[in-house]
C-alpha cells in the first residue's frame, strides 16, 4: 500500500456562507468515517486560516534560526490535508474526489516517497 497526501490551498475554497460551510461539515466528517470504515484512513486536520500565526524553522545556514510567519511570503497557502494508505492511484482518486465533493473544492493528490527499509 502507497501513502497518499490529498490537500488544498485556503485560496481554492472560495468564499461561501457560515450556512454553507456548516453544511459541508457532516458531508466531511462522512468521508472520513468510510475511510475509516474501509481501512485508508492515516489521518486528515484542517489548518488555522491565518498564516501569520505560522512559524519557520531554518537551519540552513549552519546555525537553527526560529522565525514568527510563515517561511516565505506566498499568495498561496496549505488549508487542510488527509493522508490515506491506498492500494494504487485509481484508489487514491476515487479518495480525492469524495473529498472534493464533500468539501466542495478542489484537491490536489501527490504520492509519498516510499519509506526506507530500517537498517538491523
């Protein structure tokens, strides 16, 4: 099985009524209750909105340098992810696109890398 990232930017949402995103929110949790049901959920958060209560870790330069906000200034940025453990991509799609519907925006499906075998 495959490890899966499904996740959207804050900017696909859209802007929608309190009545509306209250009204997707049972449709999610649905999602996330058959994949749970079916054995691919790993797991799935939605993200604080306000990208200026981020914070950066860089160690780039030698020296660790922790920084308020986000690492760097982007018009876009990450608004929620579930991750599940599909047997193939055509799994995985079927995944995104319940979600998408769900939710009601789009979502972008990327593979992990897989996991190196631990050394004895």
């Amino acid at each position: 099985m495959t490890e899966y990232l499904i996740y959207f930017n804050q900017q696909w949402v859209g802007d929608h009524s309190e009545e509306w995103f209250r009204g997707r929110g049972p449709l999610a949790m649905a999602v996330i209750n058959e994949m749970k049901d079916a054995g691919v959920y790993v797991f799935a958060g939605g993200l604080e909105e306000e990208p200026e209560k981020a914070f950066s870790a860089d160690a780039t330069s030698g020296t660790l340098m922790i920084t308020d906000g986000p690492y760097v200034e982007t018009k876009e940025f990450l608004g929620g992810f579930t991750v599940v453990e599909a047997p193939d991509d055509e799994a995985a799609k079927v995944w995104a696109g319940k979600i998408a519907e769900a939710c009601g925006w789009p979502q972008e499906v990327r593979r992990f890398k897989p996991q190196p075998k631990a050394q004895r």
